[in-house]
C-alpha cells in the first residue's frame, strides 16, 4: 500500500515512472498513439482544405473567362 499512496504525489510519481520502465513504455506508446491519431485527423483536414482550393479555384477561372 506504501508504494500505491507515494505513487500519488507529484514528487514521488515522478521517481515511480523512474523505477517501473514498463509503465514508462506504456506512456511513451499511448503518446505515439495520441500523436498519430491527431496526424491523421490534420492530414484529413489538410486534404479537405486542399480539394475545396482546387474547386474554389476552378469555379474562379470559370468566372473569369
């Protein structure tokens, strides 16, 4: 119980990630996770942006000829 209590401090968490590398590994993968879900919805949105430019721009060129 002494190691789950000193685990809750900000100090002593620190000191705990330290000493348990699988829990360290563990955090490390969800932020690759994390990073790769939110690359992806950028490049989503990045791609939406791109294909309305290439309407948008049709629709100009049309307009000015």
């Amino acid at each position: 119980m002494a190691a789950s209590g000193s685990g809750a401090g900000p100090g002593p968490g620190s000191s705990a990630g330290a000493s348990n590398p699988r829990k360290f590994s563990e955090k490390i993968a969800l932020q690759k996770q994390r990073q790769a879900e939110e690359t992806a919805a950028f490049e989503e949105v990045m791609m939406e942006i791109g294909s309305t430019r290439l309407e948008g721009s049709g629709r100009n060129s049309s307009l000015l000829l």
